[in-house]
C-alpha cells in the first residue's frame, strides 16, 4: 500500500514472492509504461525473483482515483488463450484516492467461470 500512495497519481506494479526460507517478500517494478491508468511491469524484477529461488505468490498494481476493479485490460493482459498467464498467481488491486492508499482487493481465478472473481 506504501508502493501505491508513494507512485500516485501514477500506477504502480510489482509482485510478492516466497522466498527459499519461507518468508514473503514484496518486490517492487519499475512500471514501463508512461500513460496513466496503465502499468507494465519490468520483467526483470520477475527473472531475478525467479534467479533467487522465490516462488511467485501475487501481482499487485494500483488504481489511481479509481476503484479497485480489474479492468477489461488488466484482465486481458493476465489471461493467454483464455487461461491465466500466472496459473495459481493472485491479482492484487490497490485503490490509491488522492495519494491516499485504500485496502487491496484479491482477484484469483475461477476455472468455472473461466475468469478472475474476488477472493474472499
């Protein structure tokens, strides 16, 4: 939530990883995209979380003065072929209102629907 207020009003992107001790670990990206309401994150935070032996838990991007709602775009690009990009990855979704961060929302995937529901 910190990553999120402190990029605002620009999106923010990064990731959360188990590390090979058992702990989690908040891996912040550098977001590659320049327009608003968009992020891309740099994939190199992804190869030297794999390159640590870190097990890939979630995604997290934030909204900025919007509400916390995968968009069609977010879930576009988290799907190939209809299936999650990241099978058993969470989607987190931070809503940041005036540089002020609200409380996340997961999305996870539901094979019956064959799209990302909120996880409760």
């Amino acid at each position: 939530m910190a990553h999120a207020a402190a990029g605002w009003p620009m999106e923010v992107c990064g990731l959360v990883a188990r590390c090979p001790n058992g702990t989690l670990a908040v891996r912040p990206a550098r977001n590659l995209s320049d327009l608003p309401g968009t992020f891309l994150l740099d994939p190199a935070v992804l190869v030297a979380s794999h390159r640590q032996g870190e097990v890939l838990i979630a995604l997290y991007h934030s909204h900025c003065d919007a509400p916390a709602i995968l968009s069609a775009a977010d879930r576009a690009a988290a799907c190939l072929d209809g299936a999650p990009a990241w099978p058993g990855v969470a989607l987190w979704v931070v809503p940041v209102v005036a540089g002020v961060a609200g409380p996340p929302v997961c999305y996870t995937w539901n094979d019956t629907l064959a799209d990302f529901t909120v996880r409760t």
